[in-house]
C-alpha cells in the first residue's frame, strides 16, 4: 500500500479512536452534541435507543448534550446503559407546541432537551430554561427555550471548576422567517449572556440550524449568528473550521449547523484541532445529524489570555452600578485598559497594591473589556457590565 495512504488512514483511525472504558477520566473533558432527530419514537422495537447507545460507547464522551428528545424512558434507558456511570437531566418543556410543564398533553410528542453526564466527571448539576420569561425569546426559538446547565467540572488536577452549559435548538429551515428568528434569537441570546453570566465559563452547544461562515438563508450570505461571532474578544467558535472546509454535520447536507461556541474563560481549556464529527452510522434508525465532538483540559492555572492565578483576583460588582473594585491577594504592579464594545478605551491607569477601583458613572450601560497585565507579564482580561 502506497506510504501516503498508509499514513491518511493511520490519522483518520486516530482520529476517530474512542476512549476506553479502562481509560481514567481526568486527563479531558470529551463533550459532544447531538441532534438525536425526534429520539425515542420506535419504543416498541427500540433500534434507534440501541443504535445511538452504540455509537456514544464508541464515542465515550463524557458530556452528550441532546437536541429533539421525544420519549423520555427512552432516553432514561439510554443514559442508563451507556458503558460507565452516567446521569442525565431533560427539559420539562418543548418546542412546537408551547409545552411548559409535563402535564401537558403535548409535552410527550414535544421536541425536547437531555443532558448526559459521567459522574466522575460532572457534579452538582442545576438545570432550567433560559430567558423562559421573554416573549420575543419564545418566538425566536419556536418555544425551545435555551437549555441552562449549571455544573461543577472536575479538572485534569483534580480541582473542580464552574460551568454553564447552554444548549440550543434554533428554529430550523431557510425561509426568511425562520432566519429572523435565528438572527433575532442570537441576539437576545448574547445579550443575556453578557450581562447576567459576563465572566462565567460557557460552552454554547447543539442544533444552530445555521452554518458560521455563511448562511443556509436564501435571501443573505451572512451567517444568522455574526452578532455573537464579531465578538472575538469574548467568543470562539470552535467548530467554525468545519464550516470553511464545507463540510457538513447533517447527512446529506454540506453546511455545517450542529456547533460549539465557547466563552474567553473556556477558550484557554479548549485543545486545539480536537473538534470531530462522527460519521461512522447511517441515518436509518439513529439520526440524521451527526454528533460533533470538543475536547477541553480544565486546569485552574488557565486563564483569558496567559497565565495569570484566576484565585488571585476579583472584580466587584459586575454588574457594576458607579464604580466597580478590582482586589488582589498580595500587591502588584502593572496597568490596566477598560475598552467598550468597539474596542475604544475609555479608563486608563497603572497600579501598584492589592488593588483599585474604576469610576463607571459616567460610561453608557453595556459591556465593557477590562485588560490587565502586570510588569511580570501576567495578562488578564475580563467582560464588565455597567449598568445604572
């Protein structure tokens, strides 16, 4: 066999290795979506519950969040009998018939949200919709409510860290509408991310029924998510290679709409080229998307732009109303920049204590950048909200 092939087929194995049970789970944090495509409607022959069990063991992921769960027993067994100890939550509510509770008639055929998690891996799990209370944000997303996940994550040294993972299920299909409703829900979405959750860990994930680079909409070439996505400083889009590279997470469809958006506090975690689409089934009896993978290494020394001990400072409010406090541990020396949106700096000083404080009085309500960097070198940076 020719020695290029030899070595294609070598990377492509791989690549797609999954990890063995045998395997500790310290080292990274395996997390997948999945669109497991109206999951659970076969209950009497139970394929597709089998098939989609196979290919997770294969995968051996540590977190699987789930779009379009529609029998719940169905994903209890599966969550149940996946190789290793897992638990799972699911969404009270679905879309596509305002379902908001499970006593509803419709909520049993409702498209709704799991969660899958290794316990060794994932503790302390809250979950509840997100902008629940929003009319606009019902409309936009077609009653699918973005799913919240509140976790603790342990790390590759044994420390656990907060996490929120928010999954989505965008309204689906190019015609013009559906595409406001995406360009509408993004919005509302990133907004609310800014200000209610501005220096948490976020990993954005699921079914964005748009690709990155571009649009699926049929009367623009601009993706429905730019507004979240031109904002680098605060966003990466892990999977957006895929989408230069024309290649597909759904079967039979070259645009890629199944991603993974990560917030700066993640972007450092993230291992670089670990994004894989699983392509190893048919459609028949598991799903018609594919599921997509990231890889992240949680260590408590990383941080937003280099090193810099997260423990060893804290900013306070934020949101921050006159003035906002920025508290070290022991005294340092350096300087800081607070940028607004489009990058303008609009405080600027150094320091050297245990700290200093910011006048915001003055600065229109919105989000704000505060970069620091000592005269060691250490850089920090940090989204601050000004709200009056």
């Amino acid at each position: 066999m020719p020695h290029t092939i030899t070595l294609f087929l070598s990377i492509f194995l791989l690549a797609f290795t999954p990890k063995s049970e045998a395997q500790t789970y310290n080292d990274t944090l395996d997390v997948v979506t999945w669109n497991l495509h109206e999951f659970g409607g076969d209950t009497s022959q139970h394929h597709q519950a089998t098939n989609i069990k196979n290919v997770m063991n294969q995968i051996g992921a540590d977190i699987y969040a789930c779009e379009e769960v529609v029998n719940v027993d169905s994903f209890k067994w599966l969550a149940n009998n996946l190789n290793g100890n897992f638990g799972y939550y699911y969404s009270y509510y679905g879309g596509g018939y305002n379902v908001n509770d499970t006593n509803n008639a419709a909520y049993p055929a409702s498209l709704k949200y799991g969660f899958i998690y290794r316990k060794s891996m994932v503790a302390n799990v809250q979950v509840r919709p997100l902008m629940k209370t929003s009319a606009t944000a019902s409309n936009s997303f077609y009653g699918r409510f973005p799913f919240l996940v509140h976790c603790d994550v342990k790390g590759a040294d044994n420390n656990w860290s907060a996490f929120h993972f928010v999954i989505i299920h965008a309204a689906c299909c190019p015609d013009a509408g559906a595409c406001t409703r995406r360009i509408n829900g993004c919005h509302e979405l990133k907004d609310t991310l800014d200000t209610y959750y501005p220096s948490d860990r976020i990993i954005l994930l699921g079914d964005f029924n748009d690709d990155f680079d571009t649009t699926i909409c049929t009367n623009s070439t601009i993706s429905n998510y730019s507004y979240m996505l031109s904002d680098s400083i605060n966003y990466k889009a892990v999977t957006l290679p895929y989408s230069r590279l024309n290649i597909g997470s759904v079967i039979g469809y070259n645009n890629m709409i199944d991603h993974m958006i990560v917030s700066n506090e993640v972007v450092p975690y993230f291992v670089s080229n670990s994004v894989q689409i699983y392509k190893s089934y048919s459609w028949a009896n598991t799903s018609d998307h594919h599921p997509v993978k990231a890889q992240f290494v949680i260590t408590n020394s990383a941080t937003s732009i280099v090193p810099f001990g997260l423990d060893r400072v804290s900013i306070f409010p934020n949101p921050t109303p006159t003035f906002f406090t920025v508290k070290f541990t022991k005294p340092l020396s350096g300087s800081y920049k607070l940028l607004n949106a489009i990058g303008n700096c609009v405080a600027s000083s150094s320091f050297l204590n245990d700290g200093f404080q910011v006048s915001s009085a003055g600065l229109a309500n919105g989000v704000y950048v505060m970069k620091i960097r000592t005269n060691d070198g250490e850089r920090l940076t940090k989204r601050i909200v000004v709200r009056h």
